[in-house]
C-alpha cells in the first residue's frame, strides 16, 4: 500500500514535470521558429523588391550582408535567361538551373526546394526566381531544438533523482495516519473478540434457561455473529495490508470454484433464487489459495445475499489469452452506475435498509479488491441496465 502510494505520487509528479516542460520548451521553440520564418521572409521582400525595381530604387545595403542567395531568370517563353550565383559559392550552375526549373513550373509564388528558400516575381517579360539559402538558420534552430532536449532530459532526470529521494519524506504524513488507522482497526478487531466471545458464551447459557425460542436471545446471537464477521473482516484486511506478498503455490483453480459455487447454490435454491456455474475444467494459478477462496466466497455471497427475490446468479471462469477471467453476475433490484466506483471502497454501502436485513457492513468488496490486487490482478462491476451487477475479475496466468 505504502510503496503504492509513493509510485503513484512520484509518477504523478513526473507526468506533471514533463507536460509543464514539453509546454514550456515547445512554446519557446516555436517562438524561435516564428523569429527565423520572418528573417527569411524579411530578406527574400527585400531582396524581391531590389529585383522587380530593376535594383536602382533600392539601397543595396538593406539586404542583410550575411545572406547568401542566387537568382534564376527566365522568358516568357520558360528559356533560361540568366543565372546569378555571385552571392553564394556552394552551388554550381547546373544544379540552380534544376532547382530554377523546379520552381518555374511550380505553381506556389513561394516554396522550399532542399535548403533554399525561394520567390518569384514578375519584371517585364522576365520571371526572378530568388533562391534564398537557409542552411545555417535552420542549424542554428536545430541546434537550439537539441540543445533544449538536453536540458529537458537532464533536467527530468535530476528530477527524478530528486524526487525519489524526497517522496519518503513528503507522503510521510499520509503514511503515518494511513498505519494509524491500519493499526487501530487490527487493536480493535483484536479487542473485540474478547467481550463478543465473552458474550455468546452468557447467551448459550441463557439459552439453555430460557430453551430457543427467546426472541431476545435470537437477536444476541444474530447481532453478536454480525460483529464477530466483522472483527474478523478488519483483522484479515489489516493482514493483507500489512504483508500482501504471501505465499503464491500453484493449484486446481477450476476445482476450488466449483466447489465453493456448489456450497452456495443449495443456498441460493433455498431462497427461491436460480444459479447457473459455466467453469471451465483444468485451470491451474498460482496464487495463494487460502485468499483466492475467501475472494470467491466474497463475491458469491454478496451475489447470493443482494440479489433480486427469485433473482438470478450466473459464475463463469475461463482462460482468455494470458488472463483467467471470473465473472459473477447477480439480477439486483437497483444499483445506479454512479455507485458502482465506490462499492470497492471500506464501509460503503449503497443500501442502507438492504444492507442492515442481509448483515452488510460494507468492507467484503474492499477485502476482495485487496485479494486481488495482490495477484496483480484487476477486479471492477459493471451494470447495462441498473437491474443487474456483474463483478469481473480478471488475473494474469502465470501457469
């Protein structure tokens, strides 16, 4: 539980980091990428308006100095008039002729083709393609991108270095309340089967005075095996808390089942209520079969107790791909889709009249829930119709 919860809070704290830094470094990247598209937009107006004004009306120095570009000029007919690569040496004419060509017969005004970003406009009867090179921006930008990467991965790993040493001491307040209540429920549960024995044992007494039929004496032993059920809940529950890695042994799984679902369907005719069981043979797990049977005597007696009168209660068990699956279902009079989260929670109770006639007090499921997460397993209830409860748990084969 402990060990749980510091997981979860160190893997929160992670997820919240990166999604404020992969925010922070994305909006600073594109900021920068913003900043580099209008330099080059900047450079090719200018140098486009140098072109189309027959370069005489203006200044030659607002082009930027470090920017490298060539032009291509074509008729109006598409025959190559000239070619101007006097501003960048990296590129020899015929491979300007093909990216000129290129972006003659394209039809955007303004394109990439490989690290060069070009316009074309019209002069006369000539067509000025300006290929403007972009190559070291766009380095400069990766750089920053890469670099920005760098820091992030650092930084989240120091992070995380950080935060696995300090998360002891930051969900230590929750621990420590967490055992207090831990620790009260399992002094309790202990303290309570003292006076419940001390009290069945005066009833047995009386009754052997006052003969079977003493109403009194009824509720005494009925009220007294509700408390001592429960006593024995908080215990086992504060155990499993306590040391939830016990001891797993491989056993028949199928057989358990179908010999605890055969207990219970005598109960449930009794009540007038019809139980179907679908087992498949020969399943094996490896598991701790003391807890797998107090889990399957959970579910069906919850299934037995709170169904709907001469309802109906359905047990299957199945292998399906690496997981074994057992399903309960059980017909209930009403259970609303909104309760469904909470019925794994300790104490709840969804019914309070229902759950006082049956002897609910609500920690069945929470004991069921905690079998089955020590088997790294999922359990959850589910309803289609608010007038049915399926609980489906579902394990991982380990056979």
């Amino acid at each position: 539980m402990i060990n749980r919860l510091r997981r979860k809070f160190i893997l929160s704290a992670i997820s919240a980091l990166l999604l404020i830094v992969i925010l922070f470094v994305g909006i600073l990247d594109g900021l920068n990428y913003l900043q580099m598209d209008r330099k080059q937009v900047r450079t090719l107006n200018i140098l486009e308006k140098y072109y189309k004004d027959e370069m005489s009306t203006v200044d030659n120095s607002e082009i930027p100095y470090a920017s490298r570009y060539f032009v291509v000029v074509y008729d109006n007919e598409g025959q190559l008039v000239e070619i101007n690569t006097a501003r960048v040496r990296t590129i020899v004419n015929n491979k300007a002729e093909q990216y000129g060509l290129k972006a003659y017969h394209s039809k955007k005004k303004r394109d990439f083709i490989s690290h060069y970003r070009y316009t074309k406009s019209k002069r006369g009867n000539s067509t000025y393609i300006i290929f403007l090179d972009i190559e070291n921006s766009l380095e400069d930008f990766f750089d920053i991108v890469n670099l920005s990467i760098i820091f992030v991965v650092l930084g989240v790993v120091l992070f995380i270095f950080l935060i696995v040493i300090l998360s002891g001491k930051v969900i230590k307040p929750f621990v420590d309340n967490y055992e207090n209540q831990r620790n009260f429920i399992a002094d309790a549960g202990h303290d309570l089967k003292t006076p419940i024995t001390v009290i069945e044992a005066d009833a047995e007494v009386l009754k052997m005075k006052f003969g079977d039929d003493n109403e009194f004496l009824n509720d005494i032993f009925l009220q007294s095996s509700r408390l001592k059920q429960l006593t024995e809940d908080l215990i086992y529950l504060s155990k499993l808390d306590e040391n939830p890695d016990y001891e797993m042994i491989e056993f028949p799984l199928s057989d358990v089942i179908t010999e605890i679902c055969q207990s219970f369907e005598s109960v449930a005719k009794t009540q007038k209520k019809e139980m179907t069981i679908t087992i498949e043979p020969h399943l094996s797990f490896k598991g701790n079969q003391k807890n797998m049977e107090r889990l399957v005597n959970i579910l069906l007696d919850n299934a037995v107790k709170y169904s709907s009168d001469h309802g109906k209660i359905d047990v299957s068990l199945e292998r399906q791909k690496k997981f074994i699956v057992l399903t309960v279902y059980n017909t209930v009079d009403h259970i609303s889709k909104e309760e469904l989260p909470k019925l794994f929670d300790r104490f709840y109770r969804s019914d309070q009249s229902r759950n006082s006639e049956t002897g609910g007090y609500g920690i069945g499921l929470s004991v069921a829930k905690s079998v089955v997460e020590a088997h790294k397993g999922k359990i959850n209830a589910t309803t289609s119709d608010e007038k049915s409860l399926v609980m489906i748990v579902i394990l991982p084969n380990r056979i």
